[in-house]
C-alpha cells in the first residue's frame, strides 16, 4: 500500500474513533459494551500504526509491560481470577503503547493537531442537539457537591480530559500554522473550565504555559497581548460563572475517592505480591462503598489500581515501562521537543494519581497528542 493511501487510512481510522467516542452511543443505543468498542476502535488505529515505520524500542518496553502483568496474572491467588477479563483489559495498555510508537507523516500530524482542536466546537453542536431531542442536559449535577457542571456528550470528568487534549491541540495549531487558532484554544479553554474538572484544568495549564512560552519565537508583543486578554477573560469569566466554578474548584472533599482508596487499600493488603488479577479492580468494589460514592467503581488512581491488580513489584515494573516509553520518545533524534515530551509524561503520572487515566481514552489522549506531535516527523518521501 502506498504511503498516501496508509495516510488517508489512519486519518479516516483515527477520525472514526475520536468520534464514535464523543458521540457517547451508550446515551442512544443503551449499548452496555460501547467502551470495548471505543477501546477495539482505536486498537485499530494503533494497529494500522504497526504497518509502517515505527519505535521498535517502544515495542519492546511494550511486551516487558505485558509479560509484568501476565506473570502476576499467572500467580494471582484471586479465586475468581478470570482471563477472560485479562485479555479485554490488557488493551488498554496495548492502545497506549502502540500508537506512542507509530511515527507520523508531517501532514498527518497536521492533521491531528487540527481535528482535535476543533472537537470542543463539534461537540458543543452534537450536544445542543442531545438537548433538544431530550436524550441528556448540557449540563449534569455532581453528585457529592451538588453543583452544575458542563458535560456536552460525556460526563464533565471526561470532557475536562479530552479537553487537555483539545486546547494543547489549539495552541500547537496557532503556534505553527495560524495565530487565529488562540481564540479556538480559549474557547476550549471555556469548556475545560465550565467542566469543573481540577486536575485536567491543572494539567492543561501548566502544559499550555509551556507550550505557550517556549513556542510563538520571536513573537513578544503577541504574548504581552495574550497575557492581557487572558486576564481579562478570566475576570469575567470570575464575574459570570466564579460561584460555580471556584466552588467546585476550592471544595475540600474528594467527591468520595478517599473511600474508595481506603478499601483498595485494604484488598491490596490481602493479596500484596501479585494481586487480584489485571482489569478485576472493579469487581471488589462492595455495593456499601459505591453506594457512598454515587456508584463509582473506578479507583480514580492509577497507581493504586495497578497496585492492587498486579503486586507491589510489578506496579514499580509497569510504571518504569511508562517512564521509560517517555524518555525513548524524548532522547530521539527527531525529536522536536524532548522537554515537551517530558513534560507531558510528568503531568501524565500526576494525572494517574487522581483518575483512571490508562483505562479510559477520553484521558489519555493528550498523551498521545503530545508525542504524536513531537516526535519523529517523516515525510511522504522518506
């Protein structure tokens, strides 16, 4: 297959998944497996990713990962250990893996960078139109706080992190193709805040400040207005919605994950050395603790999870693979930027602290982005 037509395959695959994500069609079909379906959608794309040049030292760091979690899985001493269970969970790690290890076409990465950056506005439509059909509210009440949250198709927790993705995609688009791009990326910015979500809103600052900073070279006076107008978009933004915003933002509790970890903790205390098998953490959630957290089963830290499914050894391998996939990408050759490759993995483990980050792509897509547009750019010539 020529190198046009792999392009145009893996633009179409990738556009696919993003969208069938976004959609929601659990919200129109009621379809109880729609996120294996999301999952098996970009496993494609990632798989497609394969059929051309590639980071074999990512493929490598890949299989070290799963032979980690297959070896406690062997040794698991869970009585209700299923592979079946195993194998559509290992997914998740496979989907992350493979498409950090494909290498780009520069018009690809074009490409990304500008659909992602335009998903917000896509979603907003596709939202507005849930609404007047009856099928779900723009916005959901929180179920600890009481508060509204903006949740266009998916729920706020999910769009505050696709919107990591959605507003470095914006401002990587106005730092290299056009300026016009910053006001996509503060209307995405907007919809990152209106979701109340703390940690993406964290995460996508500190990412965008340095993206923002150390980009736009030779551009002084279009930063000093940036800076100008974000003050000023943020006063009002203070003004109109802060009772909202800040009270979801400067709220003490932890919308119930201190329950939650406080149990895994204790699971992970009867089987410390290689767990309860890899993808079975939901299912020692015990009705009393999710009917305290609103029926969230979810650990909303990954490090707990991993801890409480492979073993206390196995958690340090895992996480090593993921901290070394970071530096294989950073110290390559055509590289773009390393240190913004870095900083994505570090605000890729802080994340992990508060969220189901490697199990869902809604989170871990900036991830992607990030590397897909630093790392080796090939052209259709080479």
């Amino acid at each position: 297959m020529s190198n046009y037509n792999q392009s145009k395959l893996f633009k179409f695959s990738f556009v696919f998944a993003v969208i069938f994500l976004i959609i929601n069609i659990r919200i129109l079909t009621g379809m109880e497996f729609s996120n294996a379906l999301e999952k098996f959608f970009f496993l494609i794309t990632a798989g497609l990713l394969l059929f051309r040049t590639k980071n074999k030292d990512i493929l490598l760091i890949l299989g070290i990962a799963i032979v980690v979690t297959l070896i406690a899985a062997i040794f698991s001493k869970n009585p209700e250990f299923s592979w079946g269970i195993y194998f559509k969970a290992i997914t998740q790690v496979l989907i992350i893996f493979l498409l950090c290890a494909g290498l780009l076409y520069e018009t690809e990465q074009k490409f990304v960078l500008k659909f992602c950056a335009w998903l917000p506005p896509l979603m907003v439509l596709i939202a507005f139109f849930y609404a007047v059909v009856g099928l779900r509210p723009i916005f959901s009440i929180e179920y600890v706080s009481s508060l509204p949250r903006l949740q266009l198709t998916l729920i706020p927790a999910f769009l505050g992190g696709l919107s990591i993705a959605t507003t470095y995609a914006a401002l990587k688009c106005s730092d290299r193709y056009n300026y016009r791009y910053l006001w996509l990326f503060a209307f995405n910015m907007v919809i990152l805040l209106l979701s109340a979500a703390r940690g993406p809103l964290v995460i996508s600052l500190l990412l965008s400040i340095y993206v923002f900073f150390s980009g736009f070279k030779g551009q002084k006076n279009l930063k000093i207005l940036v800076v100008m107008l974000t003050v000023l978009g943020l006063s009002t933004i203070v003004v109109v919605a802060g009772d909202v915003i800040f009270g979801r933002l400067f709220q003490s509790h932890l919308s119930g994950r201190e329950i939650i970890w406080e149990h895994l903790s204790f699971v992970s205390s009867i089987y410390p050395n290689f767990g309860v098998g890899f993808g079975h953490q939901i299912y020692f959630m015990p009705r009393g603790v999710t009917t305290l957290t609103g029926g969230t089963i979810g650990a909303h830290n990954e490090f707990l999870r991993i801890l409480v499914e492979i073993g206390r050894v196995p958690t340090y391998i895992f996480f090593l693979c993921i901290a070394l996939l970071c530096y294989v990408v950073s110290i390559n050759a055509r590289t773009k930027s390393p240190v913004e490759v870095l900083i994505a993995g570090f605000l890729f483990f802080i994340y992990c602290a508060f969220d189901n980050v490697i199990a869902n792509p809604n989170l871990f897509l900036f991830f992607v982005v990030v590397f897909w547009s630093n790392s080796s750019i090939y052209l259709e010539s080479d």
